[in-house]
C-alpha cells in the first residue's frame, strides 16, 4: 500500500483545532492553488468565461480533452486571451486536464479510438498540449476508472501510459478521478503509483466523501471537490450554515467552499458568473471554528 507523500500537516491559523489536519500543498512551482475553476458546460462561453476567471484571480484551471462536457480549446483561447492581455504568465497557472476512455466520449474524438490505449492516452495528451498552448500540464488526470468497482487492467495499462507522459516532462503531477476507496485501494494493490491527486463529486451524506478522503489524507493525496454546492442543497439550506454565513457577512455557499478548505479539500467551482467568482476566492476570508468544522463535517452523514 502507498506510504504517505506530502503529509506535513498545515494548521490553519483561522481554526484553533481542525477537525482534520489540513495538509500542505505541493511546494514546488507553481504551486497548487486554494480553488479551481472548472470549465464544464460552457460551451462557446469557455473562452471568455475562462478569461473572465484568470482575471479575477483564479490561477487553477481544470478542463478535460473530452468534448462532450469541455471544450479544451476555448480554454486555451481563453489563456491566450490572458497572456494577451498581460493578466497572467503560464508559470503562474496550474492547468489541469483529463484523458477520458471512450465510453465517456462522443463522437468528437481527441485520439484514434482504434488505436492502443497506450497510444490514446498519447495522442490526448498531445491534443490537449496543442489546445491549451502549452508543452506541460501541471496535472493530467484520469476522468475515470474503465469501471465503476474495479481497478481493471484497462486501468493499468492507461495509468502506466500517463505515468510515461509525466515522466516524458508533459505532466507535472497526476490523478484520478471518480474513484471509490475500493478502487483506490485496488490500485495501490497493483502496485500502481500514487495518484497526487483525487477529484471527486463529493456529497455531504456519505461524509462528503469520507472514506477516501480519510484514504487520501492518510497517504498526502490532495482531495479535489466539485459539486459541493449541487449535490448538498439541503446542507446550504441548513440553520447552521445560514447562522454562520450572517455572522461572517458571506453566503452559504462561501461557508460550504471555506468547510471544504478547513477538513484539507482542494474545491472546485465552475461558475459562470462574476460576483459569484469573487465571492468564491473571497471564501478563503472567513473564519470557522473548529467546532463549526466538525458540525459542519457531521452536518448529512
Ligand atoms: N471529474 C469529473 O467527472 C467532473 C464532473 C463534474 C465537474 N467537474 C469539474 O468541476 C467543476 C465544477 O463543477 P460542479 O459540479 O461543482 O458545478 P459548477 O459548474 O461549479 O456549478 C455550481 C453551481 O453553483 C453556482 N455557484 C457557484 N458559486 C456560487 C456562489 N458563490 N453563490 C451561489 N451559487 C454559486 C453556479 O451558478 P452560477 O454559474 O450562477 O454562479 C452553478 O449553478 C466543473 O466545471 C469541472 O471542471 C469534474
């Protein structure tokens, strides 16, 4: 089984005991930032909203080569847009993207869909490094497992080939993503090198994800949250959440991003909207009790 990797405990210093010990981030450049702005679901609004993020602070980018959900290269039309426009430099973002398995694709395929899984983890790799205008991701990660139980042998062979995009200086660091504990467990069984990152739906009745965050912060995997305001409607609904967000003049959703951070999760947010964007980078101001984190964290499940 993997040993812990990057698991020097950073205390937060708004919460005098967190429920959970939050971890450092990865130290060397660029760092990982505190939240990701997803680029899901945009469609033709990708560029500019992607744009509209960088310059409102964002510095994390997640996409995927994986057209049906993303549209790669309006991301990286957005960058271009930015480094343009002198927002940002590529040394100061983290850019992530994703190999996606055929099944999860349409038609508008980044690889040969006959060709090796070696071979279209290579050319999606390729693909995205030409989208994003980059050589380099700083996180290339697997959208998901070829099964929803299993660590298969599918699994193995793409995990190897993502391995050998890092090693060849294309990817930084790597991850998978919705991935149960029992997968996770299946892959370190393999022998399979530790992912740095897992990025999952995280809902706050099953613990927001409990067992394979307690998984990830045994071994200094850094856990990635999305759909932490859609799947949890009933928690932004909850006294406690609102008696907190009129205390801290914030939102409930600024509340629900600041949790995330305080039990050591890396959130995503994929809004759309600019006030909602600066309403979520702001979420870092806020102050919790480590009682609070604990309700918070015990809150649906
Ligand atoms: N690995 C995977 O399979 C996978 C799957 C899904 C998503 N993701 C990634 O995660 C990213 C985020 O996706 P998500 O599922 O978390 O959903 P999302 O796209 O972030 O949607 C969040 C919803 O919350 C709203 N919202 C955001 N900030 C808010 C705020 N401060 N106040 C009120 N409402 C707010 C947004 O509305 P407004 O637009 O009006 O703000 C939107 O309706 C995606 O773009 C993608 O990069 C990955």
């Amino acid at each position: 089984m993997w040993a812990r990797i990057n698991s020097t405990p950073s205390p937060d210093p708004d919460i005098a005991r967190p429920a959970v010990a939050e971890w450092r981030m990865r130290a060397s450049p660029p760092a990982v930032p505190e939240l990701l702005y997803g680029t899901a679901w945009k469609e033709e609004r990708t560029a500019a909203l992607t744009e509209l993020a960088l310059r409102m602070g964002f510095r994390g980018i997640d996409t995927a080569n994986q057209r049906r959900h993303y549209f790669e290269a309006g991301v990286g039309e957005g960058l271009a847009a930015a480094y343009r426009a002198g927002v940002v430099t590529r040394t100061e973002l983290f850019l992530q993207t994703k190999f996606t398995y055929l099944d999860g694709q349409d038609h508008r395929l980044p690889y040969d869909p006959t060709a090796d899984l070696a071979t279209q983890v290579a050319q999606s790799m390729q693909s995205s490094l030409e989208h994003l205008g980059t050589d380099h991701v700083d996180s290339y990660v697997l959208h998901g497992p070829a099964t929803g139980s299993a660590w298969t042998d599918d699994d193995v062979c793409v995990w190897a080939a993502m391995v050998k995009e890092r090693d060849a200086g294309r990817a930084r660091l790597l991850g998978v993503s919705n991935i149960s504990r029992q997968q996770l467990e299946a892959m370190a069984a393999a022998g399979a090198e530790a992912p740095a990152f897992v990025q999952n739906r995280c809902f706050a009745r099953f613990g927001w994800d409990r067992e394979v965050r307690d998984f990830c912060a045994e071994r200094g995997i850094v856990y990635q949250g999305f759909s932490l305001l859609t799947a949890n409607r009933a928690v932004l609904g909850d006294p406690l959440v609102g008696r907190i967000a009129e205390r801290e003049g914030a939102t409930r959703a600024q509340v629900v991003f600041r949790f995330a951070r305080a039990v050591g999760m890396l959130p995503l947010t994929g809004t759309s909207d600019a006030d909602h964007m600066a309403q979520d980078l702001a979420s870092r101001d806020l102050t919790l009790s480590a009682d609070e984190v604990s309700e918070l964290e015990s809150l649906a499940g």
